[in-house]
C-alpha cells in the first residue's frame, strides 16, 4: 500500500471510529485493515490509535496525522482536478450534517439527485439538530440554519427562510390573538430548545431588536413536532417558512403579529477549515446553491 492509500485508508478509519465498519465498507476482513494500519504506524514509529473492546480514539498523534493528511489529500485532489480541469466528474466521499426537519423536507429529495447526477460521489449524511464538531467528526460539510453565525464559521450562504409566529384557528378562537409581541407572556407557547434564546422570542420593533419572555406549555428541539403541536391547537409556535408554509396555504395555521418582522435565517454550508476546498465538496455547495436559490420555492 502506497503512502496516499494508507493515509485514505487511515482517514477513513479515522472517521468510522471502527475497524469493523471500514472493512465492511472496503469488503474485505477487519483483519486486513487492522494490519494496514498497524503497518502504518510501524512506518510512522508512532501510535496513531488508541483500542478498545469498544471503540477506538485518536492519539494527539494521530489527531495531528489525521489534519495533516486531510490537508495532503485535499492538495493532491486540487492538482488532479487541475489538470483534468473544472469540467473533471468528483468522486469520492462526502460526509454531511443536515439539520433534521430541513434535511427531510428539502435537502433530501436535492442528495439524491445529487447522487445521480454524479454516481462516482458516496454521500454520508447525518440527519441531526446537533451542531456538529466537523473537524473532530471528520465532517466535510455541514448544513446549518441560523440568524447570525459564529465568528469562527467558515460559510457560504446557499438560501435563506423567514420566521412566523403561528397558531391555529381553534387556538386563537380559545385564547385570543395576542397583538403586541409582549402579550406572549400570557399565551401557551411552543418552544424550540435549539434557539439561542428558548424562552425568549425576538422581534423587530420600532426598528429596533427586542427580546420578548414566553412560556412553553412544550418545547422540544424539533420544528416539525412544534408544528403539528400548533395545529392541534396547544398553542402558538415560531416556525420556519420551510416547516411552516404549507400549513400556513392549507389553513391549518394562521400567522400572527405580522407587524413585527423576525429576523430572517440564513442557510449556510459551513466548512471544517479554511484551507483548499475538495472539488467535490465546491460541486455540492454549487448544486445546492443552485437548487435553494436565494428566494427558495417555501417563500413564494
């Protein structure tokens, strides 16, 4: 085994955290993967990987083997695409986080054609409202959904989503419609846990950003749940166009407080580091780009 195939295959452990997955994924025995690494680290004069009964860890060696020869790999794809230039077809792996309820709704049916487009890509997606540590987690690209980014984020904005706050008829006919952001304290609301603030609901007043207290008769971290929980009239719940649109055309949720906007959300692919980009990683943010669109198909 060559240099660059140890470091592909050492990668590929690296993120399966399990020799028994990547000989699964390879067809071939654990035992042949096992050697291949312990020949590695023989070649290295280093430990790599720390074993378990259970699982394996990295070493800080192997930590910093691992970003080195993400970085190496990343060269030596960049020179290949260069001399095949841009038009040359991606191949190889792309391990993705996609937030949930976006990811079912709208990124799924996108990855599959994705998929057919370019069969020479194999696509490992994670479907979680976890945010995601993507260098420890050797993720490639992450899908994320928020109204301000960290500072640290290396992004690219794809699309974008509003906010409503909304409720069904039967709710409101049972509660009243609350007019001013500040009368939610009185209402049953339902609250998403991810937020930055979950017990607090920003709005736009006077131009400026104010934080408004509610109080959750349920919360929990997934937007559809929050929905269909406003449709059964629990109460009023702050949803994004893409959970929320066809609830809103069909009838079964009325928006409220239309005078106060929310700050919109951005919908960015976050990258793991700021260094070379795998061509087919810049192929995927493209098509996605492409397919979202700055106005998606929800807030038309």
């Amino acid at each position: 085994m060559d240099r660059i195939d140890a470091m592909h295959l050492f990668v590929r452990v690296a993120n399966a955290g399990s020799f028994s997955a990547v000989a699964q994924q390879m067809n071939v025995a654990r035992s042949v993967v096992t050697r291949q690494i312990a020949a590695l680290e023989s070649h290295l004069r280093v430990k790599l990987l720390a074993r378990s009964t259970r699982h394996l860890s990295l070493t800080s060696a192997g930590a910093a083997y691992l970003e080195k020869c993400r970085e190496i790999l990343a060269l030596v794809e960049s020179a290949e695409t260069d001399l095949g230039g841009e038009h040359q077809t991606p191949r190889g792996t792309i391990r993705l986080s996609v937030p949930l309820s976006f990811g079912l709704r709208h990124l799924s049916p996108l990855l599959l054609e994705f998929a057919k487009t370019y069969p020479e890509v194999t696509l490992d997606v994670d479907y979680t409202d976890r945010r995601s540590k993507l260098f420890e987690e050797g993720i490639d690209l992450a899908v994320r959904i928020t109204d301000r980014l960290d500072t640290s984020d290396i992004a690219r904005r794809i699309s974008t989503s509003r906010l409503a706050v909304v409720a069904s008829e039967d709710y409101l006919a049972r509660h009243g419609e609350p007019r001013h952001p500040s009368e939610l304290v009185n209402h049953h609301c339902l609250g998403y846990t991810a937020a930055p603030t979950p017990s607090q609901w920003p709005f736009i007043v006077d131009g400026r950003a104010h934080a408004f207290p509610i109080r959750s008769r349920l919360q929990t971290n997934n937007g559809d749940v929050l929905l269909q929980a406003a449709i059964a009239g629990f109460g009023l719940t702050r949803a994004p166009m893409f959970i929320a649109a066809e609830a809103l055309r069909s009838g079964q949720v009325r928006q409220v407080l239309n005078d106060f906007p929310i700050a919109e959300l951005g919908i960015y692919a976050v990258l793991p580091s700021n260094r070379l980009v795998p061509h087919r990683i810049r192929i995927l943010m493209d098509f996605l780009a492409h397919h979202l669109g700055p106005i998606p198909e929800w807030e038309k």
